[in-house]
C-alpha cells in the first residue's frame, strides 16, 4: 500500500457506507497485487489524495479480495478509477493516466 495516509482501503463490505453514502466526492481505485500499471498509477492516486485532501475522499479497492463490487460495475479491466457523487458513478478513468487526466476530471466534479 501506498504511502498517503488519505488513502483508504475499501471492501464490498464498506463500499455502500465508505462511497455511496459519502458526503464528498469518492474517487476510488480499482486495483490488484499482480497488475502492474496499478502499482504504477499508485503514487498519482496517493498525490491526488494528498493534493485533495479534506475535499475528496480516495479508496482503493482490490479487486482481488472483493469480488462484488468490481463485477456491480462491471470493472474489465485494472486499474479502473471511478468518481461517484451522492452515490451516483460520475466518471470513470479506465488505465494508468497521467495525472492531469485525474485532476481535470477531479476539478469537474469539485463543489
């Protein structure tokens, strides 16, 4: 696991209280152990929960040990970021992008 202490794991579990219910803009990292441009994409996830700290909440989940939620939202492929809003999926970052890709789509989405 990264080094950001605004990094949260997140299970099938916790998923509908943690992300759905939350009050602030989820981002949350769909990844695996194996998958190795998700161990790339970590650290700009990590900066991004730095960067937003307090103003985001940034999840990772993986897809490894919480098989429901990836197939719910039909995640094919790792790492996939999605962005949910008042419970709703908003947008979605399938790959290891830069991290402008993040931050504009963070910036949309931004009350």
């Amino acid at each position: 696991m990264g080094q950001s202490k605004y990094v949260l794991e997140v299970t099938d579990a916790d998923f509908d209280t943690s992300v759905l219910k939350s009050d602030q803009l989820a981002i949350v990292d769909f990844w695996a152990e194996w998958c190795g441009p998700c161990r790339q994409l970590a650290p700009t996830i990590e900066a991004i929960a730095n960067d937003y700290a307090g103003k985001v909440k940034v999840y990772k989940m993986n897809v490894d040990n919480n098989p429901t939620i990836p197939t719910q939202y039909h995640i094919r492929g790792i790492p996939t970021v999605i962005l949910f809003q008042g419970g709703q999926v908003v947008d979605q970052i399938v790959g290891n992008q830069p991290k402008d890709v993040f931050v504009n789509s963070v910036q949309k989405f931004l009350k």
